[in-house]
C-alpha cells in the first residue's frame, strides 16, 4: 500500500485504469500481465508484445502521445510493484516507436492564456445577462478572480467532472483569511477594509506530500 501511495491521487486513478486495459489486452492472449524474461528471446518477444500494444493505440484508438506513454508508465509500475524487473528499462525500440508516433500525431491548437480583459467580459456579462441569482453570480465572480489572480489549478478550486471534488486540495473557507495593516480581520466591519488576502493551498500537483503553502496578496 506504501508503495502505491507514492504516487499522487490522480495519477493512481490513471494508472489503475491503464493497468486494467493492459490486463485485458494480455487476457484476450490468454497471457499473464507480467511480462517474465530469461533470455534474450524472451526479451525481444516481450518488446514486440509492447510495441504492438503501443501500436494499436496510436493508430487504431488514436491516443495521444501523452496518453501512451502514461499506460507505459502504468504498466512499469505494475511490474515493479509486485517485485518484479522493470518491462520497460533499455527498450530502444519501444522508445523510439513512441518519438515516431508524436511525429505522426496532428498537432494540436493550443489553448490562448486568459486575460484580465476577458474577466471584465465575463463580469459584464454576469451583471448584464447572465440567469444566476444575486449570490450565485457573486459567488461565481469571487471564484474566477481567486483562481486567476493566485494561478489555482482546476482540481484547486472546481469539481472534475466524473471525480467529485479533490479533498485534499479544493480550498475551503478556513483557507482563506482577509487582513488589514498585517492583521487578521476578526469581523465583517473589519472586512471593509482589508488590504490583504491570505490563501492557504493545503495540497497540490507540485506537492505531493501536501506540506502546504501560503499565497498573499
């Protein structure tokens, strides 16, 4: 279980779900997952069997480059969590074919950062047409401009669509703390005039042992 929990949330789901489609693949053989070797044929058999593994997932499921090399990895440390070697290590082949794929891969439009100007839309928009209540709209606003102007990853601050919410990292109210002239403001008359927020990022992607952090501005 130790040797698991090293990894972070995310990428444990990821690799159980990679584990589980390298199981299938070796089932539907009526092969066992683990790759064994003993010799240099049994080496060069168990590379083939990756390659053709990789193979149909770039050309025939169409997965990303990113997405392959993930169920590589998964596929490493499934191997290396039940003691065994590792599948993948000196595999120049495999490694090259996978350089080949991103080389055959469309490239992708990449997404445009976001801008203060595109913020004072959405908050026109939100004032002018928007359906929310009062409270939702302001709970909203707060939300966008805490996530942009402290650079909050989306598991920090929103649900992931088919995992709920991260536990260990949505910030919380008790996260979250207003001050005026270096002290915490105690009320809401206080609040007024605050000249500082304070967030506390109890876990993130960057920290995996969720020691925690502090941001102000």
């Amino acid at each position: 279980e130790a040797v698991v929990d090293k990894l972070a949330e995310g990428t444990r789901e990821s690799y159980n779900s990679a584990w589980n489609q390298w199981v299938l693949w070796r089932q539907i053989q009526s092969m066992s997952p683990y790759l064994e070797e003993h010799n240099a044929e049994d080496r060069r058999r168990n590379e083939d069997e990756l390659l053709r593994f990789v193979t149909y997932l770039a050309v025939v499921m169409k997965r990303a480059n990113g997405t392959i090399k993930q169920r590589i990895f998964a596929i490493r440390y499934g191997h290396l969590v039940s003691g065994r070697e590792d599948p993948t290590a000196n595999r120049q082949r495999l490694w090259a074919a996978l350089g080949g794929f991103a080389r055959w891969a469309v490239r992708v439009r990449r997404k445009f950062p976001v801008t203060p100007e595109q913020l004072n839309w959405i908050h026109a928009r939100l004032q002018t047409s928007s359906s929310l209540g009062r409270g939702d709209v302001a709970a909203l606003w707060a939300a966008l401009n805490t996530a942009f102007f402290f650079m909050l990853r989306a598991s920090e601050y929103l649900i992931q669509p088919g995992k709920g919410w991260s536990q260990g990292r949505a910030l919380q109210g008790r996260n979250v703390q207003l001050k005026a002239k270096g002290e915490v403001c105690a009320s809401y008359a206080e609040a007024q005039h605050a000249d500082e927020i304070v967030l506390e990022i109890t876990g993130s992607k960057t920290d995996q042992y969720n020691f925690g952090t502090l941001r102000n501005h």
